[in-house]
C-alpha cells in the first residue's frame, strides 16, 4: 500500500516534468530540430507513465479495501496529470505540422 501524500506528490512532480519536456519539444521544432523535439516527447512519455502507473495505484487502492479520502492535493494532482497528457498529445500534433 502507498501512502496518499507520498502518491500524490509523485504524481504532482512526474506529471510536471512531462509536461515541461513537451512545451521543450514545442520549442525544439519550432527552431527546426525536429529529432530532438520527438527525443523529448519520448522523455516525456516515461515521466508521465510513471505518473499514471501511481495513479492506478491510488484507484485499485481505493478500489478495494483503503478507501482514499479526495483531498484538495489530490484534486490538484489529478489537475497536473490531465494536463500533462494534454499538452503531450496537442505537442504531438503540432510537432507534426512543423514537420510539414
């Protein structure tokens, strides 16, 4: 069983890092460097499944018997890691139309 608020902060610190490496990546194709825009997407893949393998946890956790109590942290967790898989698949998209 993983605690709450270690879980939360994972999630909170890796969704974080993911999102960062996209809005990178953004940046990388816009100056042209394509091969290095998709390397930090990759990067970013690996930060943001890290976040939604703890995710998991805290839902097969609340699932059965530790019922986890929705807390404004773990709302704002939720919040980070959301984003971050958006801003990864509109990075995607529009790294594809530099690509163009």
């Amino acid at each position: 069983m993983i605690e709450l608020e270690d879980a939360v902060m994972e999630i909170i610190v890796n969704a974080g890092q993911s999102r960062s490496l996209c809005f990178e990546a953004l940046r990388s194709a816009r100056q042209g460097d394509l091969d290095e825009a998709k390397s930090l997407l990759r990067e970013a893949d690996g930060y943001s499944r890290r976040a939604h393998q703890i995710q998991t946890k805290l839902i097969e956790q609340d699932a059965g018997e530790a019922r986890q109590p929705m807390t404004l942290i773990m709302v704002h967790a939720q919040d980070h890691l959301m984003n971050s898989l958006l801003a990864r698949e509109l990075s995607e998209e529009i790294i594809q139309l530099y690509q163009r």
